[in-house]
C-alpha cells in the first residue's frame, strides 16, 4: 500500500519500482512490529 503512496515521490527522483519497494519493506516491517509491541505493552 504503502508503494502506490511513495510512487509518485520515487519517479522523479529517479528510482525504479523495484529498488523503492525494497527500501520500503524493512519500513513496513518494522513499523508492524512497533505496532504490536505498543499494543502487547497496553495489555500488561
């Protein structure tokens, strides 16, 4: 979801597809794990 957002940001930068979802996913991972640490630490 995230990459059809940036999309528009990466062309005129001059980066393909590829390379910018590859930066993307470590992002997305690390934001879901932050998630679900802030929603396990509210349970505690």
């Amino acid at each position: 979801m995230r990459a059809y957002l940036t999309m528009p940001l990466a062309d005129p930068a001059g980066v393909s597809k590829p390379v910018a979802m590859a930066v993307l996913a470590p992002v997305v991972v690390l934001g879901g794990w932050w998630m679900v640490r802030r929603i396990r630490a509210k349970f505690e």
